[in-house]
C-alpha cells in the first residue's frame, strides 16, 4: 500500500470511528486493515537449557517466573513445542533455517554455513531492521543481521567478551543483564519507519549455572521437589539409558555444585544433596532472565512498542531437572523434547489462550515470514502455524513428529537415535545398538515402562514405523550423517 493511500485510509477510518460511516463494524476492519498494512516487530527472546517445567505458566513446582508468565496471561502458551534434534547449535540452525538438521547441515556442534538462507535474511531483504545478541553458538558469524553483538562460543556469565560486529569487547557486568542491555539500546537506536526483528539469545541457564549476586542466595535455604522420576532405575530401558553419563548421583562435577559436600552422607542423602545443589544455582539463573525478560516488556510498554510487537519466550530445547535422574538434554524423552514457547501479539491472539497443536522449532521461520507479510520459501520444511494463534486449527495439521540425535560419543555418551512422536505413541530407534523403545504416554506420561516387546502392542509398532519411515522419506532424512540403517526396518 503507497503512503498516499495509507493517508487517504487513516482518513476514511477516522470518519468511520466518529460515526459518519454507515457500516457498524467499520472501525474494526479499518484497525484489521491497518495491521495488516504495519508489519508487526518482533522480539524473538531464547533462553538456553530452560525447560518448560522451571517455568509459572507450565505448571513449575520449583519456582516462580512472573514475567515470563506475563506472555502467557496476554498471549498463548504452547503445551506441545517440540524439538527436532535436542542439542544447543543444531536447534538453533533448524530455527534459522526452518529445515532439519540434515538439510541445513549442523547437526551436531559444526559450523553453520551463514551464505545458505535464513530467516533473518529473508526479513531483512523484506525491510525489517535485524539484530542479533547474546549467545550465538553456531560457529560462524552472523549473516542477514544489520547488527549483532555476540558471545564468543558458549561465553562467560560473569565480565564476558562480546564479539560486536566482529570486532572483541571486554564488558563489566553480568551476562544476562548485559544482553538485555544491549537488546534494548537495539531497539533505541533504530532507524526511523522501519520495523525491528530482535533475537535476545541468553546464555543461561546454560550448565555450569553461575547466577549473579542478586540471586544467587534466593533458594539457598529451599527444599526444592524432587522429581516423580527421580530414582529411575532404568529397568526397561534400551542400554543407551544406563550408558549416559548425565546422572545427578555419579556424573555432576565440583565445578557444578561448587562446594564441599557434608561429610557421612548415605548414597541418596549425597544424591539429593547435589541435586539441591544443582537446582539452587540453575533456578537463580533463571530468576535473572525472568526479571530481564520484565525489562524488555515494561520498556516496549513504556515506549508504546508493545501493540505492535510480537514478542516470544522460548528455549533452544528442553533439559532434564533430575527427572529420570540426569542433568542434560539430548534424548528424546519428554522433559528434553519440549521446549516452552509463549508468544504475545496484541489483537491477533487472545489473552490467556492455550494452544494444544503440536509445532516444531522448524516451524518458527516459516510463522514468523508468514506473520510479517512475507511469502514462504517452498524449501522450508517448517510449517507456519498463524491459523493457530487465532485458535482455527487446519484440517491437516499434523499429529506426528520426527527426532533425530547424532552427536556420540562425545559429551554424555548419549546414543545417536531417531524416532516419531505421535499425540498418543513415542517410538524410537538407537540406530547403532539396534534397540527400540515404546512408549504410551497416555498410560506412561513419564515414560518409565519399554512396551515394544509386549506382543500386544505388535500392530501399533507396525503402524508407528510406517509413519517413521514415511516421515524419514517425506524430510529427505537419506541417513547424510549416520553410518547404518536399521536391521529390521520396515
């Protein structure tokens, strides 16, 4: 639309809000005409390692997240975000790219290859003013941002080194409060009549959890919950469970718990001591970014930003809080699988509404385009999900989801493996032990029983690897990275 006829607009739709339009409801298409007109900004803020469970408005029973649950309260909360490959840099090449990790090439902690398309290429090209801060982690520098100011690999919590368009900074301060220092100096200094896109990227509450001195004695005489599956004994589980190295009791260093335990603890006394420990530090890195995440929401209320601003809180994947006894992400399970996603777009989405429709982190590139007026790339394998923030869910949305895992054996022993979520089912595949696992997270939600050898369950295993294989062949999985494929495939 010309600026001669956004004027001639404004005009007619100032008649029709006094009255001197015949057509009732007139305001309110002037005002839906006007939004789609006004390409929305959009703060983009991810947390690193933040699972669902550590916040308010999932239900957390270890602490409190008021800001991050404002999101919720005047947007939509997601209960079923999932991730397709649960690991830091591959999450967040799938985010930029909207494709899985075996098309945009990172699947595990190699460089991403910033020439190749991205979302913020395609809405710079589109006008939009585009920044990314904070935690990077992708290898390379940055492309499609007019600026960016980052962490230098996973980056420091206390006095860190940014990397500010490729030029290294020394800066005083916490790393948290930082980011969100610059996120807001960002939003400042934009060009006049250009909407902004803002990637936040806190680096915690990334391991090993160090929070700052506001927080860091907030739950220092707290009796925080132990998890249902605390004491997972791993019964039933493939051997990829048992070979982990990610367990509260054996495999949390000094460096995490950071002091000397008491002498003449038992075996689980010693257990619950560090898993005290962890979450003491893990939360209060949280509670920084939840009171920075208030920052940025009472600073585009003070700037009158917020109306036309989509702003969303997310992480880069789910993490283990104790449960199942790890620390850590990277399996399939569901505490690692989903990741929270609250997103606010004043008038668009209704205050207060929860979404149940399954989504992926590859679907935030193709919804954002799609929200900022732009055409999807018919090479995105994300689906944009606009129908459901206004709570009209397509007839053909989808009811599955397909994970892979490559990283091995680095870094926790995890088994590389893939598998398919449906909205009932969990089946999947530890490709290199040849080891299956099913799970009915109706009757299991916290995935502590193995049925695939129960012989009753023999036709849904066959129907649940048709659609893994259909999945696997429909997203060009052809196995790029993985060096066998399953014996008794179907």
């Amino acid at each position: 639309m010309s600026r001669a006829i956004q004027r001639l607009w404004s005009v007619f739709c100032a008649i029709a809000a006094v009255g001197l339009w015949p057509n009732p409801s007139a305001p309110m298409l002037c005002a839906a005409e006007a939004a789609k007109n006004s390409p929305p900004n959009i703060l983009y803020i991810m947390a690193d390692d933040h699972a669902a469970h550590a916040i308010g408005a999932y239900g957390s029973r270890i602490n409190k997240t008021p800001n991050i649950d404002r999101l919720a309260k005047e947007g939509m909360r997601f209960t079923e975000c999932l991730v397709t490959n649960s690991i830091c840099t591959p999450s967040r090449a799938c985010i930029l790219t909207g494709k899985y990790s075996h098309i945009n090439g990172v699947p595990v902690f190699n460089r991403f290859d910033g020439s190749q398309p991205t979302l913020a290429k395609h809405l710079q090209a589109a006008g939009y003013h585009t920044g990314m801060i904070g935690k990077w982690h992708l290898g390379s520098d940055p492309t499609g941002f007019d600026y960016w100011n980052i962490l230098p690999g996973q980056g420091v919590y206390h006095n860190p080194t940014f990397i500010e368009m490729g030029q290294r900074k020394g800066r005083q301060g916490y790393v948290t409060d930082l980011i969100t220092d610059f996120s807001i100096e960002f939003i400042k200094n934009r060009p006049a009549g250009k909407p902004f896109f803002l990637m936040c990227h806190h680096k915690a509450p990334h391991r090993n959890w160090q929070p700052d001195e506001k927080h860091a004695k907030l739950f220092e005489n707290a009796d925080i919950p132990e998890p249902e599956t605390f004491n997972d004994d791993y019964a039933t589980r493939c051997d990829a469970a048992r070979e982990a190295t990610m367990r509260i009791d054996r495999d949390l260093q000094p460096s995490d718990y950071k002091k000397t335990p008491p002498k003449g603890l038992s075996p689980a006394e010693l257990k619950h001591w560090k898993y005290q420990r962890y979450m003491q530090d893990y939360l209060a890195c949280v509670a920084s970014v939840d009171d920075n995440v208030g920052r940025l929401l009472d600073f585009l209320d003070q700037n009158d930003l917020a109306k036309n601003t989509i702003v969303i809180y997310t992480s880069d994947q789910g993490f283990f809080l104790g449960d199942h006894n790890w620390f850590d992400k990277r399996f399939m399970y569901e505490e690692s699988l989903r990741m929270p996603f609250l997103i606010r777009w004043p008038g668009r989405i209704k205050p207060g509404t929860v979404c149940e429709g399954m989504i992926l982190n590859v679907d935030f590139a193709p919804t954002l385009l799609a929200a900022a007026g732009q055409t999807v790339p018919a090479d995105m394998q994300g689906r944009g999900f606009l129908p459901l923030l206004t709570g009209q869910t397509p007839k053909d949305w989808r009811t599955s989801m397909y994970y892979r895992y490559y990283l091995y054996p680095q870094d926790h022993r995890v088994q590389p493996h893939y598998g398919v979520r449906t909205e009932r089912y969990k089946l999947i595949y530890f490709n290199k032990l040849d080891q299956w696992e099913l799970y009915d997270l109706q009757k299991d939600p916290h995935e502590l029983q193995n049925v695939y050898d129960d012989p009753g369950r023999a036709e849904t295993v066959k129907q649940l690897k048709a659609e893994l294989y259909r999945l696997k062949k429909d997203l060009k999985d052809n196995d790029q990275f993985a060096d066998r494929l399953p014996k008794n495939g179907v």
